[in-house]
C-alpha cells in the first residue's frame, strides 16, 4: 500500500509500542510469548485487533473490544501487550510491508502489463475488502511516530522496487535511479490515491463507474502503462477501455 493518501502526524504524542518506548514510561515491555500456546493466543489477538480495527476504527477503538472479538477476558490482552497502541502497532506491522507479500507470491506475471494488472488487482481487493481498516491506517499514522517512520520506510522500499522494475524494462531512456524514483512515487501516488477515493471515501462519481475489481484494476494498469511507457498495452489488455487507446491530443 502506498504512503500518498497518508498525511504524517504533527505534534502529535504518540504511544509508542516498543521496548525502548516502554522503558521511557518507566513500565516493562511484555515478553515475546515463550510457549506456541503464548505465541497462538498473541497472533490470535493480533488478528482479532485487525477485525475490530475494520469495524470500530482506530479513535474509538477500545482494548474490550479487540478482547470481544477474540473471545477472551482483558486480562489476556494485558498479559501481551501494554495498550491500544502497542497491540495495534503489532496488528499492523507485517500489514504495510506491500513488497513483502508481493514478493512471497510464488506465481506472478513478468510481462510488464500483466505484472502491472497482477499488483493492481491486489491493492484494489485490499482496499474493497478492508475500508474501515485503511482509514485506521492513516489515523495511526497520523497520531503514532514510531509507526509513521516504519509505514514510511515500508512505502520507500516498495517505491525503489518499482523504480529497479522500471530502470530495468527501460534502460535506453537514461534516468538515473533518483529519477526513476520519483517516476514511481507519481505513478504509485496516483494509483493509491483512486483506491482510497474509490473504496475508503466511496465518492459516488467513482463508485458508479468500477462496479468490479477487474475494472478498477485494469484502468489503473492501462494509465500507468501509457504514463510509463509512452505506448498502449495489447488491444487484448485493453477490455473495456479501448477508447483510452485514442487518448492523445489532436495532431
């Protein structure tokens, strides 16, 4: 998931979750759970933070709630991890790292459009199925720096494996690698920003239109095919936007 729609917190006092953070609290931070047992029961929670976090979101999120979710007493959630914020960091650290699921799929296209509609089809299913949970994204963000800088680092890796991916399919263009970066920071940008209008803020001009995931995640890959690579795509990869392929000023 791309950072773009997310605005950093200023200010803010955030509750930090770690170790370290703790210490400064005067409090000690919980053990990693020594036993499988401990180790189920801490994903368990984790899993059901991320069920309540869809639901509730993040602000008016209570620790009872994610407990009610897993079907356990409080007391559990405590044993774990110190609050909110420590549970919910957890919930959402292996979330945001986008490269990392990506990476971990064992069968993934390698011709360029279909690379582009593969990765398109899975931020657009994430951001359909889990509203409630992206906007807490952002609020988390906004309000916890020690998440800020680790959602930020996650988007910066994902960004420079889209630049290595377009340094590589096009090497006679000349760009160096900072400007491939920022190539991939426009095209990723845009392509965040519709998903979150489309499936968070649910803006009805955009609804009436991307009825399917494959729609929306076709149109995507047909804009950022022509944005990168200055031609159309196959009039086979095209399905349903064949008049995006005329999209050119008069000569």
């Amino acid at each position: 998931m791309a950072k773009s729609s997310v605005k950093a917190g200023k200010g803010r006092a955030g509750i930090a979750p770690s170790a370290t953070s703790a210490r400064r609290r005067g409090e000690e931070a919980p053990s990693p759970p020594p036993t499988r047992k401990g180790a189920r029961s801490r994903e368990n929670l984790k899993a059901a933070a991320l069920r309540a976090l869809e639901k509730k979101g993040y602000r008016s999120l209570r620790l009872t709630d994610i407990a009610r979710e897993a079907n356990v007493n409080i007391s559990l959630v405590y044993h774990y991890f110190h609050d909110k914020a420590h549970l919910v960091f957890e919930a959402l650290r292996d979330l945001v790292d986008t490269g990392k699921v990506l990476s971990e799929e064992s069968e993934r296209p390698t011709e360029p459009f279909e690379a582009l509609l593969h990765a398109n089809r899975r931020f657009a299913e994430f951001y359909r199925d889990h509203p409630g949970l992206m906007r807490a994204i952002v609020h988390f963000d906004e309000e916890h720096p020690e998440f800020h800088a680790l959602y930020r680092d996650a988007n910066r890796k994902w960004m420079h494996r889209i630049a290595h991916n377009i340094l590589k399919r096009c090497p006679d263009a000349g760009l160096t690698e900072g400007e491939a970066i920022t190539v991939a920071y426009a095209v990723g940008g845009m392509a965040d920003k519709f998903l979150f209008e489309l499936y968070v803020e649910r803006i009805p001009d955009l609804v009436q239109e991307f009825d399917t995931i494959d729609k929306t995640a076709r149109f995507l890959s047909v804009l950022w095919y022509r944005a990168l690579y200055l031609k159309n795509p196959t009039a086979d990869q095209f399905k349903g936007f064949e008049k995006l392929a005329a999209l050119r000023l008069p000569s």
